[in-house]
C-alpha cells in the first residue's frame, strides 16, 4: 500500500464519512491532476486500513440497489494521521523516469535516434506544462477560492518539475549539439591530418 494514499485516504475520511466512491471522487478532486487511482486501489487500501484498525464502516441501505459500506476514520486513525503528517518527507523525490534509461542505451546505440527522441520528449514536455497552466489560470478563476489553495499549490509545485523537465531536457539538447560539433571538428582535423601525410 502506498503510504501517500493511505494518508490521503485517512486525510480525506478525517472531514466526513464517506462511501468508496466518494472517497475516489474526493481524492480526484484533490489531486486528480497529479496522480491518477483506480478504484481498485481505494478498496483495497480501505481493507488495509480497516485491518490495521484505522478505519471502521457501517452499511448503509438503499433502495432497489445493494447496501454500501460508509467508513470513517477512528480514534486511532486520527492519531496515525497527526502524526504522519507532523513529521518531514525523509527523502527527496527518487529519479526513476523511464527516460533515463531510455537515453542510457540510446546513447551507444544510435546517435540520430536520440536527437529524435529529445526533440519530441521535449514537445512532450512543454504540451505537460501547457495543460498545467490552463488547470491553474481555471483554479484561480473559479469563485470558490477557499477549496483551491492547496490546490493551487500542488499546481505550482507539478509546474516547477515541468519546468525543470524543459530546461533538462533543453541542456540535453543543447550538449548534445556541441559534441555533434565537437566530434565533427575532430574528424575534420583528422582527415587533414591524414590528408598531409
């Protein structure tokens, strides 16, 4: 079970009981833009947390339909989750991007094909930044701003690494070139030299 969803369950049922598809609508609205859950994963982190004593559920009847199970967060749950989210991150975000290793091979294997693959990661790259500054100006226009600040803030952060992926993979690009050029110039001096012997 991923830690972050776990808390983020725990976070979203410390507000209100919720039935499972509330709880996935819930975390969507969220952070939907950044992390995509399927329902899979709501129940069977709900299980867990049942199991561990975080969580508890009643059921609830409905009319012409199955009854559904209405969780909310215990005592203990509540306490786990202050907790949790007292303490700082330990680590910084892991760099494991199916990219690095892509270029790793790419590297030795076909020097065109990695100028190919720089370019469109890089159009990749600046259509993700683009979506993310149309998600933030709608954020900013909506007239219920209370909801939106964290928001907003997991926004700017999710548009700093897009950012960030840009200019990478811009100096990529741009390395890359120079020892196009470099190389270039290498064997044009060798040639010459070979040409004067």
């Amino acid at each position: 079970m991923s830690m972050s969803v776990k808390y983020a369950i725990l976070g979203i049922l410390s507000e209100q009981e919720r039935h499972g598809y509330e709880l996935r609508c819930a975390f969507n609205q969220r952070v939907g833009d950044f992390w995509s859950l399927n329902p899979g994963q709501i129940y069977t982190t709900l299980d867990r947390l049942e199991h561990e004593g975080l969580v508890e559920w009643r059921e609830e009847s409905q009319e012409s339909r199955p009854h559904r199970k209405i969780y909310r967060i215990t005592h203990k749950g509540r306490r786990e989750l202050q907790d949790w989210l007292a303490q700082p991150v330990a680590k910084a975000r892991a760099l494991r991007d199916e990219l690095f290793i892509k270029l790793l091979f790419l590297d030795r294997a076909n020097p065109e094909l990695i100028q190919t693959l720089i370019a469109e990661q890089k159009r990749v790259y600046l259509s993700h930044m683009q979506q993310l500054a149309r998600r933030k100006s709608e954020l900013t226009k909506r007239p219920d701003r209370s909801s939106a600040g964290v928001t907003e803030l997991l926004m700017d952060a999710a548009l700093f690494h897009a950012e960030a992926d840009v200019r990478w993979i811009t100096m990529i690009e741009k390395k890359r070139k120079e020892r196009s050029r470099a190389d270039r110039l290498e064997l044009g001096a060798s040639e010459k030299m070979r040409a004067q012997d």
